[in-house]
C-alpha cells in the first residue's frame, strides 16, 4: 500500500527554509506523491494594528498574498530545484503552526516537510517554537530539514521503540528513499539500575538483566524488520544499553548517517523509551535530518504497550472516538488520578460534571515501578507488578462504585506521566482533563505538581485542576484576560459550559516586576478610562452577552497578586484562563504569568489551549 500520497512543505522564503522545498520535490519525484507549497503569513501579528490601518488593512494582505505568491510561483518554476515535478502553491493568513497542521489535516496530507534556521543556539530556540509545535499538533510524520540536498537520502538511522509506529517508520523511510540502507537501531536502559545496587543486588545479576534486554531486543529487531519487510541483507541492526537521546546522535554520527527516523511517542521492554521529549532533544541537536512519526489518523499507531482498560464498570461501554459531542459541553471526561488524597477533590469534581453534563467518564490511572525496596528486589526477581495493577484497579473500582457511578477504568504504566496523559486523551477523544493537587494549609498555598505544569502548558484540551471540595456546581466563576483571542475563546468556554453561573471578566495592565510577588493595599488599583473601554470592547467583541457578565474588572496591577487576592475576597469557585501561544509583549508576561497563578490561586482553575475550538 502506498504510504505516501500528499506532501507539503512549508517555507517562510527564507534560503534555509527553501532546503525544505527542494527535498519535497525530490521526495514527490521518487512517490509520484501530489505536492503543495505553502507559506504563511503569519497576520495575525498585525492585529494590533488594525484599527491604525483601518480600511486600508484589507488592502495591504491582500497586496501581501500576492508578492509572497509570485515569490512561490518562481520557485516552483525554477528547473535547478523542482525536479521537473509540477508543484500547488498555497499562501496562508496566520500563524505558521497552527495553519500549516490545519490545512495537512484537511487535505488528508501525508508528510509535512519543513526546514530549521540558524545554528547554534537560534537554531535551537526556533526548532523549540516552531517544529516541536509542527510534532505537537501535526496529525501525519513531520520531516525537518537541516541539509542541502544533493542527494536522495543514502543512510538511514531508524529508532525503534517496538511500538507499532516502528513499523510504519520503516516503511516510510522506504518509500521516500526506496535505495536508502538502513540501521535498525534500539537504546535501552536497566531501570532502576542505581537503586538495585543499594538493594544489594551484585553487579554480575545486573549484568545479567541487561544482556537479557539486550538479547529480548535483538530478537524483536529481527521480527519487525521481518514483519516490515526487510531482507536480512537490507539492514543493519545494532543495540545500546544507555541513555538514548545520546545513543541515537552518537550512533547516527559514526554510521554516517544522513537522516534519523523515531516517533514521538513511544512504548517499552523494560520502561518507556523515545517519548516526546527525547525525540525534541534529538531533533535540536542532530546535524541531520529528522524525520518524526506522530501520525494521528490511524489510532493503531497510539497504541501504548501496558495501557491496561479495565473493561468498564456495570456494564457500561466506552465512547466511539470520533462521535460528535452532542453540545457545547465536553462529551467525554478523563480524570488523571495517582489514587492518592489529592486527588480525592478531583474525583468528586469529575462526577459532578459528568452527571450535570451527562458526560462520559474515563478514571486514568498512571503507575511505575514504586521506588520501594521491596518492589524493586521483586521486579529484579523477574516479576510483572500483577498486584500493582490489581491493586489501582480494584481502588478506582472502589471509590467510583462507592459514590453510585459508572466510568471506564484505564491504566497505564509508564514513568512519563504528562506524556500518557495526553496520549490517552488523544485516544479517546477527550474534550476536558481532570486532576487534583496537594494543598500546604501553613502557607495557604497549592503546591502544583511538575506533571500538572508541564500539562498545563502543553495539553492541546482543556485542563481543569481541582483544589477544594465539590459543594454544589460552579457559581462564582472569573475568566481572567490579557484581551487576546484565546482570552475570548476562555470567556466563551466559561459561559456555554456553565449557562447558570456569575461570570466576572478580570484586566491586570501591569506586567511581572521584582515586587510583583508582595501584596499591595486590600483595595485594588483600578485601571485609567480608556483600559476599562479596550475592556468592554473585547466582551462586546466576543459574542457574549453583556447580560451574562456580572463585572468587568481592571486593575493596573500585577496579575499573580491581584487576581490571587481578588479571588480570595469575593469567594470565587473558578478561574478561566487561556494558555496563549500569540506573539506580542503582553501575551508573553502572560503566558509566563500561568505558573505563577497556578500555583498561587485559591479556586479551581480551567486553562484553555490555544489550539481549543470550543
């Protein structure tokens, strides 16, 4: 089956981007594959400007489109780079990294090629904005181009992980450079090793565990490369035991190789291997061309090795993935849980929600080998961890029977929380996350989690983090803005979700300083005229009813310390807020204001994503 039907590659025009270009068109001269040319323009910077530009602002995008479009048409034209491939050229209004996985997605495109700029550490900083979004969001393999083309691919250095995306990776790399010589190439690690020592296990056991692995892994390099069609003579494999960001640059480096293959996700023999984040560091220090299978489509590919379902509880069934939510309201609900206290709130809260919204509930449970001695000389013993799972099960069992509810159980064994996290929800199509945190009464402050921030920060669906107990529905809700667009999506999200509740808008004008974390006065520094006026502009803007907003507040203050202190006084159940991506000034501070706030607020607080289209 032919694997590769569409590509596209995206430039900004810049002479490394074009790299990108010229390794697209070789790529559809060897697939016969339809291929696109786009840019973006990157607009939606200018909107700031637009009521200086006033009628004028139509007319200078649409000047714009057409010099970037004629600037394409030559490219494409030009004989010493398309390959005598006939090219589409498409120019885009907005951000790079949201449109160009959008317009893949909508054209059923099969790889996206897109180049990285700069060396050192710009070409880092704009690999971690705008590729790592490209893997993030992107729901077919990514290809970044960091080399001239000269050549079709010659060597390849594929990184397997034994999931099922392994095999697809292999025969991608196949089909787009179909004379490329393969190394097959797995990284593994013992884990736990350092505490096996202080348990007292020798070092000729721990010895013994890693040839083990390495054997186990060597005889399943023979069967993928069997099941993915590979001769004998048509590949190389060679194995590590170490850490495998490092393995996989030094690996790919002494073999010569001219591209590197992984997925973004990955699965386990011993423990989770070639997640995301090792698949970011690769790809900024690589010197090499990457290329990434995060393909969404086909859900077979997400498929976590260990992901346990527990079937579900009286008899109640999961969810079609693809089903249509039948409102505004999310259709499905996973709760992220560590079955411990903290998370007894967000299990309440869980409930609450899926009932008034007649909500399907998913209980997430994620677990790793324990760090107690006992576990760990019975892992070394050789043994599954079968009680452990029974174990979360039968609890998760337990505490949902006991308050009279029906939910799908699932757990999953990784040491990568965040990453299973959003990869279950993916799976399942969630459209809300629920977890709890710790709460430290001496200080009156929420100790958040590492794992929450890092979800906070990066989960493409809502994030609702609990704090206090559930005494009713959400009544006292405040969406706090910086007026940007993502500001209006957490508005609107506020209001549809929660149709019976008071709904405050809160404005800080002032930005993080070195006193930014003292309080002030107990009364808030109201903002001058014309902030309170931008303010109203933006509810009249979003399609709310002014009727459902109880207040408009602005302040020209700190946000931590003013919306912590405001939220304190009037007894709000839930703070809104966007975790916006826009460039600008003031979406940076905040942006770089979300940790704070999340730790320091008192209520519930919903983060809403950039890339959400509730």
């Amino acid at each position: 089956m032919k694997l590769i039907k569409h590509v596209i590659a995206a430039t900004d025009l810049s002479s490394a981007s074009l790299m990108a270009v010229e390794r697209g068109f070789d790529i559809s001269r060897i697939t016969s594959a339809r291929y696109t040319v786009m840019h973006a323009l990157g607009l939606n910077a200018l909107g700031p400007l637009q009521d200086l530009l006033g009628e004028q602002a139509d007319s200078v995008t649409s000047k714009l489109i057409d010099k970037q479009r004629n600037e394409l048409n030559s490219i494409i034209s030009d004989t010493s780079r398309n390959r005598g491939v006939a090219a589409e050229i498409l120019v885009e209004e907005g951000l790079a990294s949201a449109v160009i996985p959008a317009h893949a997605a909508s054209t059923c495109a099969d790889l996206v090629v897109v180049g990285s700029h700069g060396d050192g550490m710009l070409r880092r900083l704009l690999i971690g904005s705008t590729a790592s979004h490209l893997l993030r969001k992107s729901q077919c393999p990514v290809l970044i181009v960091k080399s001239d083309v000269r050549n079709s691919y010659r060597k390849a250095l594929v990184a397997v992980d034994f999931s099922p995306a392994s095999e697809l990776a292999i025969r991608i790399t196949r089909e787009i450079a179909p004379d490329v010589v393969i190394v097959l190439f797995h990284a593994f690690d013992v884990p736990f090793e350092g505490m096996l020592n202080h348990a007292g296990v020798t070092e000729d056991n721990i010895q013994h565990y890693r040839h083990e692995a390495c054997e186990k892994a060597r005889h399943l390099l023979r069967t993928l490369a069997l099941k993915a069609g590979l001769a004998h003579d048509q590949y190389d494999a060679q194995i590590e035991c170490g850490d495998a960001t490092r393995a996989i640059l030094d690996q790919a480096e002494r073999q010569g190789c001219d591209l590197i293959v992984m997925g973004k996700h990955g699965t386990h023999i011993t423990e989770e291997l070639l997640l995301g984040s090792v698949t970011k560091r690769v790809l900024d220090e690589a010197q090499v061309d990457l290329l990434a299978i995060v393909d969404k489509r086909y859900p077979w590919l997400a498929a976590v090795d260990g992901i346990q379902t527990g079937g579900s509880i009286s008899g109640q069934t999961g969810i079609e993935k693809n089903a249509p939510p039948p409102s505004s309201q999310p259709a499905h609900l996973l709760l992220a849980t560590d079955l411990s206290p903290r998370c007894d709130r967000a299990l309440e809260r869980s409930l609450q929600l899926a009932k008034t919204w007649q909500s399907h509930l998913t209980a997430l449970n994620v677990f790793d080998v324990p760090s107690a001695p006992d576990q760990v000389l019975a892992w070394a013993a050789g043994e599954k961890l079968l009680d452990l799972q029974h174990e979360a099960r039968h609890q998760l069992s337990q505490d949902l029977a006991s308050m009279g509810s029906h939910a799908d159980i699932r757990l999953i064994r990784s040491n990568k929380p965040a990453d299973s996290i959003r990869l279950a929800t993916e799976q399942i199509c969630a459209g809300l996350v629920i977890t709890g945190v710790a709460r430290d009464e001496p200080l009156g402050r929420f100790l958040l989690g590492s794992n929450v921030e890092e979800l906070s920060q990066s989960l493409e669906q809502p994030l609702l983090i609990v704090r206090n107990r559930v005494r009713g529905p959400y009544r006292n809700i405040v969406v706090a803005s910086d007026l940007s667009q993502n500001s209006r999506t957490a508005l609107l999200t506020a209001t549809q979700w929660f149709p019976q509740s008071v709904v405050d808008v809160f404005y800080a004008d002032k930005g993080p300083n070195a006193l930014g974390s003292i309080p002030g006065s107990a009364t808030l520094k109201p903002a001058d005229a014309a902030t309170h006026e931008r303010c109203e502009r933006f509810v009249t803007d979003s399609g709310v009813l002014r009727s459902r907003i109880r207040n408009i507040i602005c302040v020209d203050e700190v946000l931590e310390t003013s919306l912590t202190r405001y939220v304190r006084q009037h007894g709000v159940d839930l703070v809104v807020m966007g975790s916006n991506e826009n460039s600008g000034l003031f979406s940076a501070l905040f942006r770089n204001s979300l940790s704070q706030v999340l730790q320091w607020i008192s209520s519930d607080v919903l983060v809403i994503p950039a890339t959400n289209n509730t």
